[in-house]
C-alpha cells in the first residue's frame, strides 16, 4: 500500500485493491498469451452487487442506495467480457 498515499487510509485501501485486481487479471491474461490460448478464451470481468455504504469516496456515482438496498446502487455490476476472436457488441444497454 506504500504506492498509494492519498492522506486518506481507506482511500489508500480502496486503490490497492483496484491495483489488486489488475495485477490479478493481467496475471491470467500473460498465462493465457504464453500458452497461445488468449485468442480461444473468453474472460469475464464481474463484481458483486452494489457499493458499500460506508466507502470513503461516493460508488455508486448518481444512484442511490447501497448494496443490500434495493434501489439501482445496491443491483448494479460492473460486467466486462473479453474474447478476442469474436465481435462482442452490446445490443441493448439497460439502464
């Protein structure tokens, strides 16, 4: 966490996760590049619902509400799909 030194400690937790889960996922994807399978595979990016109430910054951007709450910030997911060999389109974006 020495990389991150915002002035605020949960800031700085919030940053190291983040930094966490790329490093993570660039792990999979060098594995994948090396073993020539990268282009073959499909990689899904998802979260649980909702931000937590109690985050030192705001999550959850104009929505309200957190997770556990059924307002649209407690069900909305961050959903990220990968695979190169195929064209992946969004046809229809709920909001």
């Amino acid at each position: 966490m020495e990389r991150f030194n915002t002035g605020n400690v949960e800031a700085d937790k919030y940053f190291a996760a983040i930094n966490a889960a790329d490093e993570g996922i660039g792990k999979i994807i060098n594995y994948l590049k090396e073993k020539n399978e990268l282009e073959n595979t499909l990689i899904f990016f998802i979260s649980d619902n909702g931000a937590v109430n109690e985050s030192p910054m705001p999550m959850n951007g104009m929505d309200r509400g957190y997770k556990g709450q059924m307002y649209n910030g407690g069900v909305h997911i961050p959903f990220v799909a990968y695979w190169p060999k195929r064209s992946l389109r969004v046809h229809k974006a709920i909001r």
